[in-house]
C-alpha cells in the first residue's frame, strides 16, 4: 500500500523523470543541499540530435513502498540515484565505495543509471576515469556538476528508449506479462493465464505502460493513442484501477497539450536547461499559438522527423478541457473502488484541481478538493497532518475560496502544538496562524477598522485574535500578547458582551504588569511589521476645542490711547468654496492667540464605552510646531458615562504656530498615542493657534475702596474694577495706585488716560492730574518690584440752575472714572506725564474709577 501522497504533484509530472539524490555516510546539511539545488537546475534536457525533451523531478527523500508502484505509473518508479558524499584519504575509498553500492540496492529493481559524486578525495584514485564516479577536491571546486547531470540524463534516456521500444513492439506469439500493483500480487494466484479475459487484461495494462514510457520519452502523440487503446481493452474487462490509471494518463497527456507552461504554478513552470528547446518544448513557452505552428512540432514515433499528419491524430485522441475533467472524474471514481489505493486518488484530485484552477472552474475544484479531505489514509504523523492541510489551504486559496483556505490553514497551525507532539511547534502555529489573517478579512493594522463598515466574521474574527494571543504566550513573546489583545480590545470593542470586555481588560492588565504596551513598531522574524495600537476608543473623543486664555490673561493688540489709533487694513476676498475638508478644518488657525509660558487649555468631550470604572492614567496633549511642555492629567470616567469634560493643559516653551495633533494616555497599562486624524466624527473648532513672545503681567491695587455699583460695562475684552470716592464740591483727594509686576517679564511702558462720561453741568479746571515722571524712574518696571502713581482728584462744579444735581449726587457722590494704564513688551510710545480732562466744557456726575490694565 502506497503510504506517503505527494501533495505537490500536477498532471506534467506523468512525463517526468524521477531522480533521487542522497548523502552517502557524514555530509552537513548546507553542503548537501547545496550540491543538491545545483543538480535540480538541471530539470530539463535537449536529446541529442532528436527534438525530443527530457523532464526530470528531483527528490532527495523517497519512500521505498511508494517505488513499488512503478509499474502502476511509471513516474512513481525511481530512475536515477545520485549520491553525494565526502572522502579525505584513499583508506576510506573502499568503505564509501560499499556505502554506494547499498545505496542502490534500495532501488535496485527500478533504476537505469546511478553516480556517485565524491568530495575531498585527491590522488591516484579520483584521476582514474570512471563513468559512475565523479571526483572533485571541494565543494567550491566542482564546475563540471551540470555538465554531469547532464550527461547522466542521457544515459536515462537510452535506457528508457530502449525500453520503450521493446514494450512496444508487438511480437506475436510472446506471452504479454502481466502487470500488478503490489496489493493485487496474491489475487492473481491460480488465474487461467490462457485466457481471453486475462489476455486483454495484460494487453490493455501493457498500453497503458507504454503509453507512459512514450509519455516520458517526449512522445505525445504516441502516448495519446497507446491510452486511448488501453483504455477500450481495460473497460472491455472491468479492470478498474488500471482503467482508471489509463483515463489519468490520457488526462496528463491532454493537460500537456492544452497547458505547456504547466499546472503546478511556480512548482510547475519549465525551463529549457542547456541548450535551446525543441520545436515543441518552445511551444510549451507560447501558449496560444495557431494551429499551423503546432503542425510543424508534431512527433513521430521515432521523435526524429516532423510528420505534419501526426498532429491531425493528436487532435483526434487529445481530450477537450471539458473532457479532461470528466475522465478526472471516472478515474477517480475507479480509484475509489480500491481501499489501497487512496494516495492515488488524493493525488488525482489534487491534480484536476490544479488544471480547474487554470481553467477558472472554481466550483468543481472547490468539489474535487472536498472529496479529498474525506479520502481515509492510513493513520498519519501530525508532521504530515500538517503538511496536508497547509497544501489543501494552498489549493483553495488558488482557486479563490480564501475563508475555505483560511479554515484548512488553521487546522494546520492547531496540528502544530497538538497534545500529542511532545515538543509542540508554537512559533510555526503563530507564523500558520498570521497567513490565516487574509482568508478572515482580518488585518494587524488599525487603522483599516477606522475606514468604515466592519468586514468579515466578527465571531470567528476574535477567536483567532485570541488564539494569536495564547500562541504568543506559549512563544515566551509577552510584547506580542500586549500588541494582540490590544488590538482585539480596540477593534472588536462592539462585538464584545460585558463579561468579555472585563475578562479581555483584565488578561491585559495581567501582562502589561510585565511587559507594557507601547507605540513602538514589532518586527517578526519574518520581516512582519505590527503596528502600534492606540486606545481611541478607551475613552472614545467626540470634540476637541482650543480654549482662549483667561480675560486677564489674553493679550491684545497695542494702541496708542492718547494718539490716533492705527488700524491695519486688507483687502475682502470673497470666496464661494467652502473647505469640508477634515484636515483643513484640523489646520484652521484660530482667531485667538497663546501665550509663551502661560498654562494653556484644550477642553475634550469624552466618555466611557465600557461597563465598568475607566481610569486614564498619564492623559496630556500632543503638539507640532512650537516645543510644548505637557501637563499630564489622569481621569476616571464612570461605567457607561455621557460626554463628560476634560480639560488638558501644558505650556508652549516657544513662539510661533502650534497645531494640536492629539492626546497621548495610558490605559490598562498600554500607553497610546491618539491623532486626530484618525478619530471618526470628532468636532473641532481648528487646531493651530499662534504662539507669541511672553508679555508683562501688571496687578494693580488702589488706596480707594471697590464701588458698589458698575457705572461703566465691561466690553469683554478689558479688565474692570470700580472704586468710590464721595468729595464735596471744591474739596480735593488723592487716589494712590500701586503697580505691581506679577510676571517674568519686565514692564517698559505706561500709559495714563481718563475720561469723564453722563456729565450735565460744566466742569472747571483740571479734574484729575498727575505726574508720571516719579513713576517713570521706576521703569523699566521688573519682575516683582512695585510703582506707585499718585492721581490728585479735584471737585469744581457750577450748581446753577440745577434742582435736581444735589439729588443726584446724593447717590454715590461724585465718582472718578477711566484711568486706564497700559504696559505693552513690544511696542514704545513716549509716556505722556499729564492728561487733561476729556471734553472740559461739560460738567454733571462722573464715571466711577475703572481700572489699570496691560495692553498688546
């Protein structure tokens, strides 16, 4: 019984060659296999002096069970043995020597020809000439290797031609012998072997014999009519395994035809080898050519001379694509007869699925390969459990069934660490399991989940993100545990109940208390790259607004009060196109400045998805443009919460434009970096603001008491205090004000102003004066240090004619209003030491004293 299925094996391989290379006694691997790939170039060879190509298989393991079936089909019999081995001295030649002739004995029934190549060995022995003996002094001194082969090819190829020739002729009177499978041997005991039906039986197994021989020899067009012959004598006496083997042959031969690159992909693809093709073996390079160039390619059975008739007999006994897989079909349902015979039709399947595959059929392939999961083998090792559904995963995902080839790669990966093994393969499960990820629409990146709609299984989605996770701890690799359920935390958060979400956080936990999670990059053996994950939805952001500075804190731009105000001015340009753009709208620069130094504040609306307690460790801002000092903040968000407020903080350390690009934070210990280029549907107002030079802070305090009442709103903009005073009319009172520098930057300027409003009567004289010149020696005014500004206030009012006025005074006296001073950092303007009092015609109640404030 046939043991061991060749998963890789395609309809061309019935032409082949099989040649076995095998080490002899102590050769390392590297240099065995190094050897090995030279000779295996050498898949095919030009005949001399005939059009005629030899395909040779290599393979450097061969079971013996398997060389039993030769006679089945005779690309299963070993031809050819080349064994390597290493020689140093002329006293081990003998034992070697021996060693080769073993060797050999293993497939002694079915070889032709057989070489041994010796390396090391120098002297009298390796200058003898030898036919089956090759000398060379090392394996980087052995130029002549192809040339070897090739010529070892050769004396296969007599072989076989003589063979041929012999079977073929038809001698009348000889007995035909008949030709058995190993398993058929004892059913044949005791047979009538005179007659008619046994005759046709070993008749119709003869053909199909030949027409293998003709196969492997380069002749097509021979190996068409002997299958076809043996074909009709087989299903005249019901010898199914053989009619079945017979109908596989006229398969290949006709797959040859049809499809000269080959079935088996990469595997499969020819190569002229030395020397140029044939006529036909260059067809084989050209599919699609016309019929009349075919016509010129044809062979006859001598494979010498071009006969133009034989392609109309190969036209004739070649099968159309369609037919080819319906005699797939028979074949392998006459295989299946047979309980043995079960490598030979996985085989055959394999092989029609390759050729639907070319022809696009992924239907019936997909049919083919369902009938060969269920073919019953003997038991098998798990290392061929696993080569078995890694090829069957292989073979649909060629044929496009992707989850199908997903599901078979899987098995293969769980094979890899089955119970049984004792030294379980976890990093060959993990590297199965990460091919499984196209098959499940499962990507490692991200972002990929952030485009949209949710593609693919979610179910079976996070059952393999789960098994990834557990191979990678099985690995010893807790970074890639970290990287996996963080993944499967943020991306399958919608698709996970209450109690996953719990249990997911808390394996996390577990490991990054070991191993934190971080935004760097995880490169695989492989040269895989794992992309960082950020925790965007751990909490989830719905807005993200830039916030002014506080009233007393902003700065605005610089006038002169006591001149003409100067108002830079700029052209409208009306434009109908509206940006939509979220990026545009990320770069917006606002209407508001920062200042250097000073706490600035970014308000964010978050809340939390998750059933339980969110705690937010380490939650700052992340800036471009300016250096920003990041003032960290930590939160904890109830189960389940609204939009709740957050205010991060920090202090831009330079000047000019700062964009917010996001927020960093750590969560279950994994530390995320959020842009807010990939947040979905966050709101934002702009996100770069300018950063401009740290100005003077000035904090003024007065000798009068505050008023009760504001004789004067505010413009939002400006900074107001009211103070009282009650005088009588002529009476006079000063008002002391202290200037105080509260910042870091000194004070260089100071501008004094008043105004008088809601006047009714006249006013005489000077209302308010002062002298700014004892102040102004005390600047420039630095960090710290306090000014004083001594402000007389004077009463001189015409009563006349006024009943009311006394009333009206009554209320809060007379009240002093408008003494606004200003300290700009970046722009002087000469101090202006008295001011006079604004419209000194009126006279009537007076605004109360304002306020003293800084001006940009």
């Amino acid at each position: 019984k046939m043991s061991v299925p060749d998963y890789m094996q395609c309809a061309e391989d019935h032409q082949t060659l099989l040649v076995v290379v095998q080490p002899v006694g102590i050769v390392p691997e590297e240099s065995f296999f190094r050897i090995y790939k030279r000779i295996s170039a050498v898949s095919q060879v030009n005949v001399r002096d005939s059009q005629r190509v030899l395909y040779i298989r290599y393979r450097h393991h061969y079971p013996p069970e398997n060389n039993e079936w030769g006679d089945f089909q005779t690309h299963r019999k070993v031809v050819g043995l080349i064994t390597i081995t290493e020689c140093s001295s002329a006293k081990e030649w003998p034992q070697t020597f021996e060693k080769f002739h073993l060797q050999k004995e293993m497939y002694g029934s079915t070889l032709y020809d057989s070489r041994l190549f010796v390396f090391g060995l120098q002297g009298e022995i390796a200058e003898q000439p030898r036919t089956d003996v090759a000398f060379y002094p090392s394996y980087d001194e052995c130029e002549t290797v192809e040339k070897r082969i090739e010529d070892f090819i050769e004396s296969l190829f007599i072989v076989l031609e003589s063979k041929r020739l012999d079977r073929a002729t038809d001698k009348s009177g000889d007995k035909i012998p008949l030709l058995c499978v190993p398993f058929e041997k004892k059913d044949f005991v005791g047979l009538d072997t005179d007659s008619r039906h046994y005759k046709k039986r070993c008749q119709g197994r003869m053909r199909k014999h030949v027409g293998d021989l003709c196969l492997q020899a380069g002749m097509l067009q021979d190996s068409l009519v002997h299958y076809h012959m043996a074909v009709e004598l087989l299903r005249s006496v019901n010898d199914f395994l053989w009619l079945g083997a017979a109908l596989e042959g006229l398969c290949s031969a006709s797959v040859i035809y049809h499809y000269p690159g080959g079935t088996g992909g990469k595997v499969g693809s020819r190569r002229a080898q030395g020397g140029s093709l044939s006529a036909e073996a260059g067809n084989r390079h050209r599919p699609g050519k016309d019929a009349i160039s075919i016509l010129f390619c044809a062979l006859t059975s001598n494979g010498i001379n071009a006969d133009t008739s034989a392609e109309i007999g190969r036209a004739k006994n070649c099968l159309s694509p369609e037919d080819i897989i319906e005699k797939y079909k028979e074949a392998i349902s006459y295989y299946g007869k047979y309980k043995n015979a079960g490598v030979i039709e996985l085989e055959a399947c394999v092989k029609a699925v390759r050729v639907l595959a070319m022809q696009k059929r992924s239907m019936e392939a997909s049919e083919f390969l369902q009938n060969a999961v269920y073919i019953n083998l003997r038991q098998l090792s798990e290392e061929e459990k696993i080569q078995r559904y890694s090829i069957l995963s292989e073979l649909y995902e060629r044929i496009g069934f992707h989850r199908k080839s997903a599901f078979f790669k899987r098995i293969a990966a769980m094979q890899c660490a089955a119970p049984s093994i004792p030294e379980p393969g976890w990093r060959a499960c993990y590297k199965l399991l990460l091919e499984t990820l196209p098959g499940y629409s499962l990507s490692l990146d991200p972002q990929d989940f952030s485009k949209g709609t949710h593609r693919g299984w979610a179910a079976v989605q996070m059952r393999l993100l789960h098994e990834l996770v557990y191979a990678s701890r099985r690995m010893g690799n807790p970074a890639l545990c970290v990287r996996h359920l963080s993944f499967l935390l943020q991306t399958m958060l919608d698709f996970l109940s209450d109690q996953e979400k719990k249990d997911v956080t808390q394996s996390l936990e577990s490991y990054t208390a070991k191993c934190p999670g971080t935004m760097e990059v995880i490169t695989l053996p492989d040269g895989l790259k794992l992309p960082p994950v950020p925790f965007t939805k751990l909490p989830i952001v719905k807005s993200v607004k830039l916030l002014n500075l506080p009233t007393s804190l902003r700065p605005h731009k610089m006038k002169s009060l006591l001149g003409q105000n100067v108002s830079t001015k700029s052209p409208f340009i009306y434009s109908p196109i509206i940006a939509h753009s979220r990026g545009e709208e990320r770069n917006k620069k606002i209407d508001f400045q920062w200042v250097q130094a000073d706490v600035c504040e970014v308000q964010l609306m978050v809340y939390n998805p998750m059933p339980f307690e969110l705690r937010v460790e380490n939650m700052g801002l992340l800036t471009t443009g300016v250096e920003f000092e990041s003032l960290p903040a930590a939160l904890s968000l109830p189960a389940e919460s609204g939009l709740y407020p957050v205010t991060l903080v920090g202090v831009p350390q330079t000047t000019g434009q700062i964009t917010v690009n996001g927020y960093h934070t750590s969560v279950f210990g994994v530390f995320s970096d959020c842009l807010l280029d990939n947040l979905p549907g966050v709101k934002t107002n702009g996100c770069t603001v300018e950063v401009i030079p740290a100005l003077p802070r000035l904090q003024i305090s007065t000798s009068l008491p505050r008023s009760a009442h504001t004789l004067q709103p505010s413009s939002g903009d400006e900074i107001s205090t009211n103070v009282a005073v009650q005088l009588y009319n002529g009476e006079t009172q000063q008002l002391i004000i202290k200037l105080e520098n509260i910042g870091t930057e000194p004070l260089e300027k100071l501008e004094v102003t008043a105004k008088t409003v809601n006047t009714k009567e006249k006013l005489y004289g000077d209302f308010l004066t002062w002298n700014l010149e004892d102040t102004l020696c005390q600047f420039p005014l630095k960090p710290g240090k306090i000014a004083t500004l001594i402000v007389n206030i004077k009463v001189k009012l015409d009563f006349s004619c006024q009943e009311n006025l006394l009333q009206d005074l009554s209320d809060d006296g007379i009240s002093v209003s408008g003494l606004p001073l200003s300290s700009p950092f970046r722009q002087v303007v000469k101090p202006r030491v008295e001011t006079k009092p604004l419209n000194p015609q009126e006279s009537s109640k007076v605004g109360d004293f304002s306020h003293v404030k800084v001006r940009e």
